[in-house]
C-alpha cells in the first residue's frame, strides 16, 4: 500500500502506520497480549514482560505507565455483580460524530454500545456544524474578524 501511495505526506503516514501496527504484532507475538496495560488491569507481569516495560521506547507504552497519578481498580473477572455503584452519579458523555456522519448515523452504529453502558453514563450526540454566538466583551471583534 505504502508503495502505491503517490502523495508524499500520505506514503509517510502509512509508512508510519505501518511500522506501528508492525511493533504492535510484535509484541502480541512475544508476550501474547500487551504486557504495557498490566498495572490498569490489575495483571501481574512476567520477568521478561518487567525487562521489557523498563526499556521499551514506545511511545504507546510509555503513555500508559506514566498513569501513575490514577487511580484504577482491577477488573474481578469472578464478579458476577454489576461493579457500578449506585450512589455514583453517572458520567456525561459528549459523542462527536466524523466528517462523513452525522448524530444520528452514529447512535445507529454504536446502539448497542450505548446501551450497554445507561447503567454508567449518559450519552449527548451533537450535529454539525454547530453555530457559534458569542456571549462575551469581545464578540464585536469575533464578527470582524
């Protein structure tokens, strides 16, 4: 794909891409999953796993251990209860569709998905393109400009 491409700024993308999705299939290969996202799950690493996070250059891997300020709970894979708690209020989500969408296109693709967290969050859809008034000092300024 990379070779067909004839545009210079596309082929350096993809030759980007490729060569994530290459690091990726790598790592899959070595530890059969993402030895990076251990700690968020509450996953326990293997010594070869450990020797990788402490020389590991990747940026996708570095990203999620400088989560240290977080606090995440680990995953019960025996809980049989939902893990949401009652008492938490629930978050408030704002969908945004892509250039080629619309609200309404995405709700229908990711109906299920959204069903399947009501318990968890709620969902706003906003429509493009969305007007813009401005309620400030400087909304003379804005107009010119």
């Amino acid at each position: 794909l990379v070779l067909q491409v004839t545009q210079r700024n596309l082929r350096k993308r993809y030759v980007t891409n490729a060569l994530s999705a290459k690091t990726h299939q790598q790592i899959i290969e070595q530890f059969g999953r993402y030895p990076h996202r251990n700690k968020l799950i509450g996953r326990e690493s293997t010594e070869d796993e450990e020797k990788y996070l402490k020389t590991t250059h990747n940026g996708f891997a570095l990203s999620v251990q400088s989560l240290k300020s977080v606090a995440v709970e680990p995953i019960d894979k025996n809980e049989t209860t939902s893990p949401i708690q009652s008492d938490r209020p629930l978050l408030k989500i704002l969908v945004l569709h892509g250039f080629r969408q619309n609200a309404n296109s995405l709700k229908r693709s990711g109906k299920n998905l959204f069903k399947s967290l009501k318990d968890v969050a709620t969902f706003s859809f906003a429509n493009a393109p969305l007007p813009y008034n401005s309620m400030n000092e400087g909304k003379e300024e804005l107009s010119a400009a």
